[in-house]
C-alpha cells in the first residue's frame, strides 16, 4: 500500500493491493529521499558484545495464510545481531496484530518492540485495518538488512521487502485485492534505540517504494 500518515477509510479500502505498511510495521514516515539522518555512521563499539538483555521476548504467532521469509537475516556480530532479531520480531508483531480477528492495535507485541512516533503512527495503521475489515494474507520477503550505528548510541537497520505476492482481504466477504499499479518492492530505513530491558525499540521508520529491485 502506498504510504500515507492519516489512513483515511476510501484510500486503505482503494490501496489495498500492497502491503507497505503492514508488513514494514506502520507506515510511520514516508520520504522521498528514504534517508534517517546520521544513517550508517560506525561506532567503534560495534564489533563489541551488547550486555545481555534482561528482557523475555513475547512468542508472537503468525496464523496460517501468511508468511513471511526474512532472508540473511544473521550476523557474527553479537550487537549487528542482536539489531537484527529485534527488528524482524517488530515486524512480525505487527502483522501478528493486523492478523488477529478483528485486529488490534493495542498489541503488547507491537508496543513491546515499537516505541515513539512508531509507536503511535503503527497503532493508527492497525486501526485502520480494523476500521475498514481487513487484514493480510499471502507472502512478503525481506531482503538484504543493512545494520549501522550512531555515536548517540542509536542503530539504523535497512531492508528491502518484496510484496509482490501480499494483498490485503477482506475479512467479512474473504475478497483479496490483488491489483497493483505500482512497484512491490519498498526499502524501509529504520531507527531503532535500546531501552532499559536491552529491547532494541523501533522508534522511527522511512519507506521509499521503488528504491529496491527483485
């Protein structure tokens, strides 16, 4: 779906043959440049090993009808790692969230990874699943994640997603709306931020679809 901050009712129902938003995890930010300022930049503390988390992750649970293949998703790099699992789990507890019947954005999953203006612009975007009856179904791949640091101790994680065959449906009639006029493929550059539990929190999220290639 293309991306939009207020999610009015006729333009999800219309849009709905993409998934930018439910599979990237909340539409939070669209720019044409694709960028998060201070993208990339390496701290010398990368390579170390991040302090063991106190936090226990929630077991999120994806029902049948949707998948998603998160693809060299891996690091030797304890921390790179470490940015790596959380932001895949973000994005599996979102669309955990637009999944349930009917769906919820008040998700503990979705606040237990997303944090700030992803946070809140993710729970709208639930919400209008909700509102409008709809929710996900086919298969999204995940590509290529990119994981940089800042010396504010923040991390920046990139990744392309290919949509091509994830549609919205209609939860009352099971339609699925499988046509597209615009390019299925989305490179999302997230801001992610430790907190007190060791959780490596989404906080912001810029999506610029076109910019990745199958």
């Amino acid at each position: 779906m293309r991306p939009r901050p207020s999610l009015p009712a006729t333009a999800l129902a219309a849009a709905a043959a993409l998934l930018l938003t439910a599979c990237g995890g909340g539409n939070e930010t669209s720019k044409d440049s694709g960028k998060i300022e201070g993208a990339h930049q390496d701290d010398k503390s990368s390579a170390e090993s991040s302090p063991p988390s106190s936090a226990k992750r929630p077991q999120i649970k994806i029902p049948n009808g949707f998948e998603m293949t998160f693809e060299r998703w891996e690091s030797t790099d304890p921390k790179e790692n470490a940015v790596l699992q959380d932001g895949r789990e973000r994005v599996r507890a979102v669309n955990e969230a637009i999944l349930q019947n009917p769906a919820n954005p008040e998700s503990p999953h979705v606040s237990f990874y997303n944090a700030e203006g992803a946070l809140d612009s993710g729970k709208r975007w639930i919400d209008g699943f909700k509102k409008n009856g709809l929710t996900i179904t086919g298969e999204v791949r995940y590509l290529d994640p990119q994981v940089g640091f800042r010396d504010d101790g923040s991390a920046t994680l990139v990744y392309c997603a290919d949509e091509s065959k994830g549609f919205s449906k209609n939860v009352r009639t099971g339609k699925v709306d499988d046509e597209s006029s615009s390019s299925p493929y989305v490179r999302y550059t997230t801001l992610l931020k430790k907190n007190g539990e060791g959780v490596w929190q989404t906080v912001r999220v810029v999506n610029e679809r076109g910019a990745c290639k199958g």
